[in-house]
C-alpha cells in the first residue's frame, strides 16, 4: 500500500525504500481501525533499522531505535511503503540527531506531539511524502481523543530493553550536553538504566 505520492525508485544511485511501521496501542484498534480511526503507535523503517519516537522524563532526545516491527509493548500491524530514499545510514542517522532537537523525550504529547509526528517528519525529509492521514486521525481531532483514547495512554511511554543501542552518537551526547546544562543543573540526578533506554538510540 502506498500512500501520498507514488513512490518511485531512484534511476542512477542506490536508494533504499522507507517503511511505516504500524502497531496497535489498544485493543479497539481491531474495530476503529475499519472506521479510519484508531490509537497507533509507528516508526520508520529505512536501511534495516526502525526508529521512533516515545516519551519519557528528561530534555534528551524521544527518539529511539530497534529492529523493525519488533516494538516492545505494541502489537505490529502492518507496514506501508512512503517512498525511497537517497540518504546513507549515516545520513539517517545526522538526520535523526537533527530531528532529536525537536522531539526530546519530555516535549512528547499524544495530542500534540507524538510518535506518529515524528514519523510524519521523518518520511517527508526521507521521501518528501507523508504518512496515511488514518495514522494519526485521533490526534487532528483531540477533543474527542479523551472520550476514545484511554487515559493511561495520555502520556504513552516505551520501553525497549535490549532492542534499544544504550549509545549515543558522539554528536547527540554534545548536543544534549549543552542543552542539558542550560535547562537543569549540575546538581540534578542522572536518567536511570531504563529512561535511558527508552531516549538513548542513534550510536554512531
């Protein structure tokens, strides 16, 4: 199933294809989802590695990666082709240290920022074509998200364990280092093993 544009295969280099990967986060996604409406959570697929974006308590980065529709905690879906894409792994991976300065772990918000934003933002830099308007339905129509959506998963968070790099690229902690300083002092306690595995990804 392809979505917006009509993906297609770059002619002289090598491309490689971007996937949204898409998983359920409640069980009455088995009826919403016939309706055009539902509760997903997603990540994008390019180059063997899926990442996504989750909340967690601290100014470092949401983002995260893992094996691809192997996402903790969710039931996988399916998974749509957006496009093709020219960069190199390690140009995904200076764009998601670039996407990492909007989407840190504490700025996460169902309604208003969340892993389907992300992915949104990811596929159009990759691709230049959107996710299904259907991924984040309930998201563009917030008021009645607190009728649908139940409440523990207003502040939707990830945990991955061990499919998570506990890494950050070199450029990431420099960054998340500055920002840190600003925000928090140096009195301030660091993450813990699991909120930094859920924020801490993009290894060099």
């Amino acid at each position: 199933m392809l979505c917006g544009k009509t993906p297609v295969k770059g002619g002289g280099g090598s491309t490689a294809a971007v996937y949204l990967n898409v998983y359920d986060l409640t069980a009455i996604n088995g009826y919403a989802y016939w309706l055009g409406l539902g509760v997903y959570h997603s990540g994008v697929e390019v180059h063997g590695v899926e990442y996504a974006f989750g909340a967690h308590e601290y100014p470092s980065t949401g983002i995260f990666e893992g094996e691809p529709r192997q996402c903790e905690g969710f039931t996988f879906r399916k998974s749509i082709l957006i496009g093709w894409t020219d960069m190199s792994p390690t140009q995904v991976k200076v764009l998601m240290e670039q996407l990492a300065e909007k989407y840190r772990g504490n700025a996460y918000n169902l309604i208003s920022k969340n892993c389907n934003h992300f992915c949104n933002d990811a596929c159009i830099k990759l691709t230049t074509n959107p996710i299904p308007n259907w991924i984040n339905r309930l998201a563009r129509i917030g008021f009645l998200c607190k009728c649908i959506i139940p409440v523990n998963l207003n502040s939707t968070k990830v945990g991955h364990n061990n499919k998570v790099q506990d890494n950050v690229g070199e450029g990431v902690k420099k960054k998340l280092k500055s920002s840190s300083n600003s925000s928090s002092s140096s009195s301030s306690p660091p993450p813990t093993v699991a909120a930094a595995s859920r924020s801490s990804l993009l290894a060099s």
